[in-house]
C-alpha cells in the first residue's frame, strides 16, 4: 500500500475535530410499524459549514481555438486536459473489495472513448488503476506527476470525448480527498466531476478485507478469532477517545489505525453523506457488486452515461461475471455473521435512510435493486 501522508491527512481530521463541525452521529434506529429501521432525521447540511468556502479561483482558459489542449481546459465535445494529459474528472471511489477493479476494466474494455492509465516505472502495476495520489504522500510529488499515469491529450479541438478514470478504492474513506479534490481542480471543473460508488454488504467485505490483507499474519488464519479480536479492539479504543465514533477514524494515537479502519471502511452511511455535503448530489452514481454481478450490462451502461460517455458500448461487458479481485475461498460461520450482522445493521439502516432522501443521486438499477436491506445478515 502507498504510504500516508500524515501531517496533511491529521490537518484535515482536525478541522473535522473543530467546534464548527459536528460529525455525523452513530444513529440508534428505532423500529416502524412493518420492523424497518426509522430514523427522525438525516444529519442537517449545517454539520458540514466547516467547507462551505468555494475553492479558490484559477486562471484558466476554456478556448482551444483548435491547437492542442493546455492545462485545464475542456475541448468542444468536453474532453478535460492538463498539463497536455487527460485529467480524471471520473473517479471511482470505492468501497476497496468491492469489485471496482472489474467495474474499471469493464469501462476501458467497453466503453467508447474510456483511456486507461498507465503505472511509471518501478510503481506497481495497479497504479495504472488506481493512483492514490490524493489520499496518500504521493500528493507532494504534484499533479504533473500524477497526470504522468494519463494518456496525452488529444491534438485536435474537435476530437471524439475523451475521458480517463482514477479507481483508487481507498478515496470514499478518505475526508481530505474531497478537500484536495477542489484544491487542485479549476472552479469550471469542480462541478464536472463525476463520482461512482460501488458498495457490497460490509460483513462480506470485512471477510475480503481479511482475507486480502490480513490472512498471511501470524496467528490471524481464523476470520473468526480476528473478527472477535477486531471488534474488541474497536470497543476498546471507542473507550479510550471516549466517542462511539469511528469514522473519521479517530487521530488520537491512542488507537491501532489499521484495526478502526478495517471495520470502519464499512459505514458507508458517514462516508457518503461527508462527499454529499461536499459535492452536489447529481455528480454521484451508487451500485453495489450484487446489482453489477446481476446485470453488468446496465450498470457499465448507467457509468457510462454518468460520466458523459455514449451508453451504446463499444464491446462486451465481461469482467462482472467473474469479480476474481473481491472472490475469497471458504466462507464465514454462521456465528460470525450474525455477531458483525448486528454491528452493522444500524449502520447499513442509516445508509438507506440516505439514499431515500437523496433523489438527485444516481442509483444503478435502483435503490431497490442495490439490496441493501438484505445487509442486515441473520439474527
């Protein structure tokens, strides 16, 4: 994994800390009349006025008049370009473990006009993929050398729309990403980014995330004894900062970071309502592995029109019959899902109380399609 960048990310988490902003709460659902979750209200858009500033304005210029394209300008058919490379106004948030990886190929593979990035030398390949530039240190290296992973800009003003993609799986957890985001971009361009969300059950991603990252430790063979472990170390630590809070994960140095955020990275509710006070709501796409795995066809269909592509595609969709980045062997017992259901189900609860009063989001099929309901696991 890329390196953090510590002294920017905690600036970022200690203005979320500031009197001016209040995090969204851990919300204790009561039951409706048919046993659904009831929330009384979602968090109020004032909790967020710590970034109502405008980004700063920038100098630059819309009008190609037909040479090559300079930093930070949109072509005619609406191809953005900086420092003479495609710049992503497309970025894939998120979840990691979620099956972005074949949400990508499948937009490069079929999608008319997509380009794909490419890893520098000595960089893994994934960072052809997913860059990390704005959640990690390899923002101090500046954007010209994050647009370095882009193809070149085209040479003629009235090319066919091009676009190119950042699908760094870590961005939807990460506050100052947003931040960064407005900082770097023009203000013309801020409001053509475009933002698509792909989420899955998080017990089933916490088990992806383990068995990924964490299987290869020592004494951490069992999901079930590391689940428990996990969850105790969470509880300890939500004791220690004397919060119920875990994300933004607490910056205190009191507690095991990679153990808040591996359970963390799943309350997707507090993630998306922190980029939905950030951006306008009509710049977001939300799907989940389950709603792309039953029909990948819509769902490439639905990013590409997000994203100002032609949804007539290119070539077959092939990568979402067989996600093998987010497949893990085995499964879970019964007893652990239904210890992690339950830590989740408030959770999950609040995150389709969300998306019920968000109707300018894009939801590929539907609300309704996404399942969520059936996140809650057994009882």
């Amino acid at each position: 994994r890329a390196t953090r960048a510590p002294a920017r990310r905690s600036m970022s988490l200690a203005l979320l800390a500031s009197p001016s902003f209040v995090a969204p709460p851990t919300p204790v659902p009561s039951l409706g009349s048919n046993g659904s979750a009831v929330f009384d209200a979602a968090p109020p858009a004032a909790q967020f006025s710590v970034f109502d500033a405008a980004p700063p304005a920038a100098q630059f210029s819309n009008a190609t008049r037909g040479r090559r394209l300079l930093q930070g300008e949109f072509s005619r058919e609406g191809t953005f370009c900086s420092h003479n490379h495609l710049m992503p106004l497309a970025l894939m948030l998120g979840c990691q473990r979620c099956g972005g990886q074949s949400l990508y190929e499948d937009v490069m593979n079929s999608v008319r006009g997509a380009r794909r990035g490419h890893a520098l030398r000595g960089e893994p390949e994934h960072y052809g993929r997913e860059q990390h530039f704005y959640a990690t240190d390899a923002w101090s290296q500046g954007v010209p050398h994050y647009l370095e992973h882009f193809p070149p800009c085209p040479r003629q003003q009235s090319s066919p729309y091009e676009f190119t993609v950042d699908a760094t799986p870590a961005y939807l957890r990460k506050p100052i990403v947003a931040d960064r985001l407005v900082e770097v971009l023009p203000r013309n361009a801020v409001p053509k980014l475009r933002f698509v969300v792909i989420l899955r059950d998080p017990v089933d991603r916490l088990y992806a995330y383990w068995d990924a990252f964490v299987l290869s430790g020592v004494g951490v063979n069992r999901f079930e004894a590391w689940a428990d472990k996990t969850m105790e170390n969470v509880l300890a630590c939500q004791k220690r900062v004397g919060s119920n809070e875990l994300w933004p994960p607490p910056d205190t140095g009191v507690c095991d970071e990679d153990t808040v955020e591996g359970v963390a990275a799943g309350l997707y509710a507090y993630q998306l309502i922190y980029w939905l006070h950030r951006f306008d709501p009509k710049q977001f796409l939300v799907t989940t592995i389950d709603a792309y795995e039953r029909d990948p066809q819509r769902v490439v269909r639905d990013v590409a029109g997000h994203v100002g592509a032609s949804t007539t595609l290119a070539g077959a969709v092939r990568a979402a019959s067989d996600p093998t980045a987010v497949k893990v062997m085995g499964g879970m017992t019964a007893d652990a899902r239904r210890k992690l259901g339950r830590f989740y189900q408030p959770h999950n609860a609040q995150l389709l109380h969300v998306f019920n009063g968000q109707p300018h989001v894009a939801y590929s099929p539907s609300i309704k399609e996404l399942r969520i309901q059936g996140w809650t696991g057994p009882n």
